[in-house]
C-alpha cells in the first residue's frame, strides 16, 4: 500500500521542503526493513538552481550535485537522489518520492509508476493538485482525515468502469480495437440511459484503478466524447445492453 501526504503549505517557503523531506524520513521508517532512497521529483533541473524554495533548503552544493545524478545522504541509511518529469522510471521500488512544485499532470505521472511505497507531495499551490487528492485522500498536513471523496460522482458509470476494468487488457488500455469497442459501447449504453460524468472524473478513477496514465487519458477523452452527444444513442447493435445496464444498476 502506498502512503500519500499533501502539504497545503506555500511552495516558496523553505520551511515547507523540510517538512515533506521529514514526512518523507517519517514513512521510511515505516517499512520494515526501514527504506533507504527518497527521490525528489522536479519538472525540469531549472527547479533545483540557485534561488528556488528547494535549493535553498537542501543547500546549492547538494543541488547542484543531484542535478548530476548524484545522491545524499539525509539520515541514517538514507539517500536523497533526484529525477525530473520528462524521465521518470517505469518502477521505483521501495522509494518515497517528494514530488516538488507539484501540478496534476507531473502527479499522473507519479501515479503510473510501478513500486513506489510513499509520495509526498508539494503543489506549486493547493489548487493545482485537486484532481489527485480527491482521488487518493491523502494524508493533509495541518488538517484532521477526511471522509473519501468519491471520484466519480454516479454510482452507475463507476459499476460500469468497474466491469469493463475487470475485462479489458490493462497493458494496452483500450488500444486494442476489441477493448475499445466495448469501452464505446459502455458509454453508450450509459448515455442511452441518461447517465453521464465528467471525462476528467473517469480519467482519475482509472488511474486510481490501475490504467496507465496515457490509457486512462484516452478513455477519459472517448468517455467525453459519447457523454457529450445531444441526441441518446440506440442500443440496437449492441449486444445484451439491458442485461449489461442491469448489472451496473447493482
């Protein structure tokens, strides 16, 4: 299971990188055997450069050493390295990541790693991750725990992801012509029936799914697409419709 934290505090404070590096120390030590590599995540090395909040705080010898390739040592038994978001790795295992100057497109990526046992996460501001706290309900710094928002906002569509997350091949998302048609005809039994939802909402519940990230893009983009057409569909060439929407109702 992985373990999420958000901090809601000012990004260009460096008070706020020592608390996600102590967040970060905090669930290392949390496995057993404790971990022993924190990754901080930055868009570009341009981030890690004199005068940002995070050079500051790690210092500019340690920064400019990451940006190297290199690591530090943060504690005992721990390493502090560096990754940007234009080359992130398929895995991570057994790191805690810190992603910096967070956005919700560089946390999709984050998500669509494989491995990874802690992500902390430090938005530029609040506003701009929303999409992956409403989909995980991370810790909040500062902040009592939360009742889990829903993702998605009609029990319906999620009973229909649901089914067609269990049946299409995950590896390819809906790329294969097979799988795609069923996701089409998915939507279109829902609109048909007058439900709809917000593609961005089913592109989250994907990834909080287990979609790859660009697959869960291009089955948000199909679900928008169908969700959006003013006339309902007709389900006379798709196969057992009623028994399908049947299933989803529960």
């Amino acid at each position: 299971m992985t373990v999420r934290v958000f901090i809601p505090d000012d990004s260009r404070d460096t008070h706020t990188y020592g608390l996600a590096l102590g967040y970060a120390v905090q669930i290392c030590g949390m496995f057993d055997p404790p971990l022993a590599q924190i990754i901080l995540i930055t868009h570009t090395n341009g981030q890690l450069d004199k005068w940002t909040s995070l050079n500051t705080t790690i210092g500019d010898a340690r920064a400019r050493l990451l940006i190297k390739g290199g690591s530090f040592p943060v504690n005992e038994g721990i390493s502090v390295s560096h990754e940007t978001g234009t080359r992130l790795p398929m895995v991570m295992r057994n790191a805690v990541v810190i992603v910096c100057y967070a956005e919700d497109r560089l946390l999709e990526k984050v998500d669509g790693i494989a491995g990874v046992a802690g992500v902390v996460v430090v938005p530029d501001s609040p506003s701009q991750a929303t999409a992956w706290v409403r989909r995980w309900n991370p810790t909040v710094h500062g902040q009592a725990p939360a009742k889990p928002a829903a993702v998605l906002s009609d029990p319906v569509v999620e009973g229909a992801l649901t089914e067609l997350t269990s049946t299409v091949n995950r590896s390819t998302g809906i790329g294969h012509p097979r799988d795609r048609e069923l996701a089409d005809h998915t939507f279109r039994i829902l609109r048909a029936k007058n439900h709809v939802e917000d593609a961005n909402n089913v592109r989250s519940w994907a990834i909080k799914n287990g979609w790859k990230p660009a697959d869960a893009k291009d089955l948000g983009e199909l679900a928008g697409k169908i969700f959006a057409l003013k006339a309902r569909p007709r389900l006379s060439g798709i196969g057992r419709a009623d028994q399908k929407y049947a299933r989803w109702c529960g």
